[in-house]
C-alpha cells in the first residue's frame, strides 16, 4: 500500500509552511531547544530579529540578531519592514518580515524565539500560519539558577529579568501547547511531535484537494460472491 500512515506519509508535496512560535520567561531553556530543533528539523528555519540591545560576548551580528541603533529601528517600523515588534526588558526587538514570507512561501517552516507581545500580534496577523509553544523552567529555583549560571548579564540584569518572570508567566494560558522543560531532550522531542502534528493539519495541505481526485473512480455494483 502506498499510504499506510498518512495521506501523506512518505510522499512529499510543497505545502505551506507554519510559523512556530517559541515563547518564555529567560531561563527555560528556550534558546537550547531552538538550537536542538534546527539540528534536527532540515525544513525549520530561524527567524532572525532585528534588536537595539547591545550584543552580548561570543553573539553575532546577522545570526543571532541583527543589531541596530534606535534611529534604524524606527526606519524599519516606519517603512513596514516588521511583522511584529515590541519592547522586551527594556530594548526594542522587531521580526523582519521578508525572510519569513519567503520561507514560507517556498514550504519552509520558520521557529521565533519571541516574547508573548510578538506571539499575540502574529497571532492577529496570520492566525491560520501560527502555532504558539510556552515554555517553562521546571521551578523558580532552577530559573534562577539557570539566569545566574549564564554569568553573562550582570547581577542587576539577573533580578531584573527575575522579576519579570512572575508577569511572563501570566500569558501561559494565550499558549496552544505549553511544554515544562525539566528534561533537554524530552521537550525537543514534544516540539518535534508538535511540529509533526500540525504539518498535517488539513488546511496546511491544500493540494490534498487535487490529490483525492485520483480516488474518484466510478461505482461498481459488488461482485456476485459478495452481493449474497
Ligand atoms: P534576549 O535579549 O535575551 O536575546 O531576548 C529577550 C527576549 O526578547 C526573549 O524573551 C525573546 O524571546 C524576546 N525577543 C527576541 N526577539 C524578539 C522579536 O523579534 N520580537 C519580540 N516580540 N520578542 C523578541
């Protein structure tokens, strides 16, 4: 049998991409799992945000972000060129619309590593491409840990950011799934499991339409053994 598990299973047909929207207080775990997924997921692409907070040691310009002044961040917002922005922990943060159309035009699935005020305005603006992932520490004490141990922000920063959890968390609830990240590879495993699910969601297949046609044989009258 060609199909045995799926409409779809085995057979490749250019679809539309979806939009997979990673959100969380600092600290999940968030940024580790991106990096797993795109290991792991050739059609997943990143969405590179455009940022005026300064670079952090080892980040790079045009991979992790593309860093900006204040005076090219509000060019950008004037001239359209976002999908959605917002202020997050003091500094402004935009997604550059043209790389994601693309991407999803050409059947590509595109990951954001964006804060709730992104994932609610590209809910707004593409509700059917979007499916909305929260993740969370497994407890306050492993947060903190994790905000400390990357040493990379300063004291201050650090209680900043943890002080800002309490208010994330309040949006775990505008989330389609939310995944308690206790474990790396296990919650790399349920986003790949998420990622699955919605490739197939019908509406994600539009050539299933002229697809089925091929199913469309005439009725027979049953065979005489089977008529009784
Ligand atoms: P960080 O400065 O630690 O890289 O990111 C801080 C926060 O900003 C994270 O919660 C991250 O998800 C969010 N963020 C990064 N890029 C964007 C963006 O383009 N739009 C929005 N709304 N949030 C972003």
């Amino acid at each position: 049998m060609l199909f045995s598990t799926g409409a779809t299973a085995g057979v490749r047909f250019q679809r539309r991409g979806l939009m997979l929207v990673l959100s969380s207080p600092s600290g999940a775990g968030k940024t580790t799992i991106s990096r797993r997924l795109l290991e792991l997921e050739p059609e997943l692409v990143m969405s590179v945000s455009v940022t005026t907070r300064p670079p952090r040691p080892g980040e790079v310009d045009g991979v992790d972000y593309f860093f900006v002044d204040g005076a090219t961040f509000d060019r950008m917002v004037e001239q359209r060129e976002f999908l959605e922005h917002a202020v997050v922990y003091g500094h402004r943060y935009g997604t550059p619309r043209k790389a994601v159309e693309q991407a999803l035009a050409a059947g590509r699935d595109v990951l954001f590593d964006i804060d709730w005020q992104g994932a609610q305005q590209l809910r707004e603006a593409a509700a059917d491409d979007v499916v909305t992932v929260f993740i969370l520490a497994p407890s306050l004490a492993v947060l903190e840990e994790r905000l400390r141990r990357r040493a990379q922000d300063s004291e201050d920063v650090v209680r900043y950011r943890l002080a800002q959890v309490a208010a994330d968390v309040t949006h775990w609830a505008e989330y389609e799934y939310v995944i308690v990240n206790a474990e790396l590879e296990a919650s790399v495993a349920a986003v790949r499991a998420i990622l699955a699910a919605e490739r197939l969601k019908r509406r994600r297949q539009p050539y299933l339409s002229e697809f089925v046609q091929q199913f469309r044989v005439p009725l027979a009258e049953p065979p005489r053994s089977e008529a009784g």
